[in-house]
C-alpha cells in the first residue's frame, strides 16, 4: 500500500491543508511561527511541503531534524550544512532571472534592505558561550538573507538539551530570540516537534523565550478534507468502496487526525482482504464491516496506544499524574463526556480542600487538551479521539 501511516506525506500523498499553507505564508512575510499542535495531525508533513513550495514564494527553505541530536554545537552543525553560501547565492541569482510572485518579492526586499540582500545588520552579540563563535557567524551570514529555516523535533531536541544541561539550553533559545527580533532580519524560524512545544516550554519556564513567535496551531482535518483525502487514496489503491465507506471511517475515528484516519483505512483494508480470503473471491467493494472489523482489530493492538499513557508517567508529577489518570479514566467511560464540575467533584479524594482541587483539575486539564488526550466543548470535556477513548476505557478504565 502507499497510503501514509506515520511517515511523512510527501508529493501527491500530501492532502488538503491548503488554508493553512496560505495563512502561514502570509505569516512569514512578518513573523516567524511556533507550529504547534498535538501529535499526529501533519505537521512534519506540512514542514515538508512548505520547504517543497518556498521557491515560488521568495524564500530558500531547509527542513532540519533534530530529532538525534542534543546540543548547541549539533544544532549549529545542522543549520550551518544545510545552508551553505554557495547554494544561497545560487538560489538567489536564479530567483532574481525569474519571473512571477517569487522574483517581485526578492525585489521588494532588496529596495528595503540597505545594500541589498545579504548586506550587513546590526546583531547582538552570541552570550557568553563556548559555541558562541560559531553562532555569530551563522547569525551574521544568514540574517540578511530570504531563508526559511524549519525545525522539526525541535521540541525532542530542546528536551534533551534541558536534560543534559539547562543552563545551555536558556543560553540558546535566548540567542535565538535576540536573532529573531533584531531589526531588517530577512530571515525567518519555523519550530515544531511531536512532543508537544507549548507545554514543555511552559513546563521548563521558558515560555517567554518563544513569545515573539505566532503561535500557529494545527487542527484536524475537516470532515470534507478527510473525505476527499480516502477517496483519492482508494482510487489510487485501485479499491472499489460503498459509498458511506469514508464517511464512516470519519464517523468512526472522531477526531480527523490524517495519521488516525488513514490506519483505519490500511486497517479496515487487511479486513477486506481477508474476508475476500475467507469467501474464495475477489474484488467486492469496501463496506462499512469492514471498517468497523479494522476498528476492532487496531484497538487489540495495545502497543498502537501505549505511548499516550507512557508519555503522562514521564511528563507529570506524581500528584498530576493520580489527577490525569482519574480525570482520563472518568471521562472515557462516557461516549458524551463529562462536565468540568462532575470531573472536579470526582477528584474529593484525591484533594480534599475545593478550591485546591479545582487548581489542580485546571492545570491537568490544560495539559490535557495541549496534548490532544481530552477537548472541552460547551463545559462538557471529552475525548475528540475515539479511537483513544475507546482504548483508554479497555485498558485504563475502572
């Protein structure tokens, strides 16, 4: 099969998300983004097509990993090979012969900014560092320059450069803030990461490193673009279907995570086939059975869902973790929710005083909804994943 399940949906397996390239484009000609977002909705994929689609807008993009690595100096490294100067200066000559869109922005740039793209701006000075040499010179060279420099895991590595040694990890973002906010700075920083940025930022105080960055928050797929995404990746598997097949799949999943929908879709297929084994045949359309038999089969497969438990045990305290555990279990054994006070009066034992507890709900909650476990939709708090409630209310239920 080619339909994407955790990997990167690249070329012609890349679907919908056209509102949101458009918005963040128009973000980059002011701002740089904190793309965030729970895990599994696309965002490594959108960093992709937006590095695929910079040159027709004006910008030279990389899409730097740093999902291995854990240090300034690796970081560096990274930005430093991924845009060397020859391949600026060539990307530039070629866009400047151009016509359309990209060569009338290049122009535009280069009659503001004094002596012309890749002239000199005021920066200051890296902190006090051993990389610091390193990072001036970065700094100096790619500032002036129409580049787009997209992180990911940028969150996976900032955690373990926290881990490893905090005080470096204040140092750099700090640097990197005085980079984005010097003045006539052309370029501009994309960060992301599938651990989930806002709450490890938040969790480690250094929020206000990042509050320079719009705050690009990635939702699910529409019902219309889910839809159409299932039926070009059927034609291209050459499946007939029945034709509530995708709206059914929609129904089934809950919350339009590409990710989530498209394993219902492999999954609800190795059904088919095996059906068609078991009758002797071949050839029948795809049909709602056979979605809700893959439904069944994903959630038999603990270890598809395990990391959403495992990620709470190492992200939460001991007292925060009783509370999301509590909250989780109490809210999956409801198709429709529960109320926040109904949640809140479910937690007497483990908080006793009311104005304590209802702190202690709100914080949990707040890391919760961040992450994508819980939503809350007119006071009434739920899964937005069925899939998720559903393997939570086998496995974590009580």
């Amino acid at each position: 099969m080619s339909i994407p399940v955790g990997s990167k949906a690249e070329g012609g397996q890349f679907h919908g998300r056209q509102r949101e390239l458009s918005d963040l484009w128009d973000l980059f000609e002011s701002n740089n983004v904190l793309l965030s977002g729970p895990r599994r909705l696309g965002k490594s994929s959108i960093l992709q097509r937006l590095a695929d689609d910079a040159p027709s807008h004006g910008w030279h993009a990389v899409l730097i990993d740093l999902q291995g690595h854990g240090t300034a100096e690796e970081m560096l490294a990274e930005i430093d090979r991924a845009l060397p100067e020859p391949a600026i200066k060539r990307w530039l000559e070629t866009a400047r012969k151009g016509a359309g869109r990209a060569a009338d922005r290049l122009r535009k740039l280069e009659l503001r900014l004094p002596g012309g793209l890749g002239g000199s701006i005021d920066l200051q000075a890296p902190p006090a560092a051993a990389w610091a040499p390193q990072a001036q010179r970065i700094q100096s060279r790619l500032a002036p320059q129409p580049v787009l420099i997209l992180f990911d895991e940028f969150s996976v590595f900032l955690e373990k450069l926290i881990s490893h040694d905090r005080a470096v990890a204040e140092l750099l973002v700090g640097w990197l803030r005085t980079w984005r906010l010097a003045s006539q700075v052309q370029c501009r920083f994309v960060f992301s990461g599938s651990v989930g940025l806002n709450t490890l930022l938040t969790r480690h105080h250094l929020i206000t490193c990042f509050n320079d960055c719009y705050d690009f928050r990635l939702q699910a797929f529409s019902r219309r673009e889910a839809i159409a995404m299932l039926e070009a990746e059927l034609r291209g598997e050459g499946w007939p279907h029945a034709p509530d097949v995708p709206g059914h799949i929609c129904d089934r999943v809950g919350w339009l995570s590409p990710f989530y929908v498209n394993l219902l879709l492999v999954e609800a297929l190795r059904a088919a086939r095996d059906r068609q084994a078991e009758a002797g045949v071949s050839g029948t359309p795809l049909t709602t059975n056979d979605v809700d038999d893959g439904y069944e089969r994903l959630l038999a497969v603990r270890s598809r869902f395990v990391h959403w438990s495992q990620r709470l045990e190492r992200d939460l305290a001991k007292d925060a973790l009783t509370v999301a555990l509590r909250v989780l279990a109490a809210v999956a054994a409801r198709t429709d929710g529960l109320t926040r006070r109904q949640l809140v009066a479910r937690l007497a034992t483990v908080e006793p005083d009311p104005d304590a507890r209802a702190r202690r709900f709100d914080e949990v909650l707040w890391h919760l909804e961040e992450d994508g476990y819980l939503t809350t939709e007119a006071d009434r708090v739920s899964f937005p994943s069925f899939l998720l409630r559903d393997y939570w209310q086998r496995n974590h239920g009580r």
